[in-house]
C-alpha cells in the first residue's frame, strides 16, 4: 500500500521515522528519506506532537549539539 500525498496535506509523523532519518539508521533510512521526500515535493506539511517535539531534542540537547537543536527548532 503507497500513500498518495497531495499538495498541501497534513502528515503527522510520530518520533521514531524522524530518528531513524537523523541517524541514518541502516534498516529504515532509505524508506524514510524516500518519504520525507515526497512529502517536500508535492509541499505537504509535516507536524509532531509536542511529546515527539520534546523526545526529538532531548538527546542533542543532553550532548550538546546546538547545530542539530537549531536544525529541529
């Protein structure tokens, strides 16, 4: 089953796809970039929930990396 995104629609997507993309996890990463991807080419839009939001930056925040905390901002 594909999901057919238009221009314009509303993706909601849960933490683990958007970890799995920043650690270029070997087992879902080229799934989740091909998603992502096709999300930016047809101009959808993603949203989180604050729980993901928060669960997102914690781990860079605790080391650091204010380059990814801008990037997730």
């Amino acid at each position: 089953m594909e999901l057919i995104l238009k221009r314009n629609d509303v993706v909601l997507i849960d933490t683990a796809p958007l970890i799995y993309y920043w650690e270029e996890n070997p087992r879902y990463f080229k799934q989740v970039s091909s998603f992502l991807d096709n999300i930016y080419n047809v101009n959808a839009q993603i949203v989180v929930s604050l729980v993901s939001y928060i669960e997102i930056l914690t781990y860079p925040i605790k080391k650091g990396d204010n380059k990814l905390v801008l990037c997730i901002r």
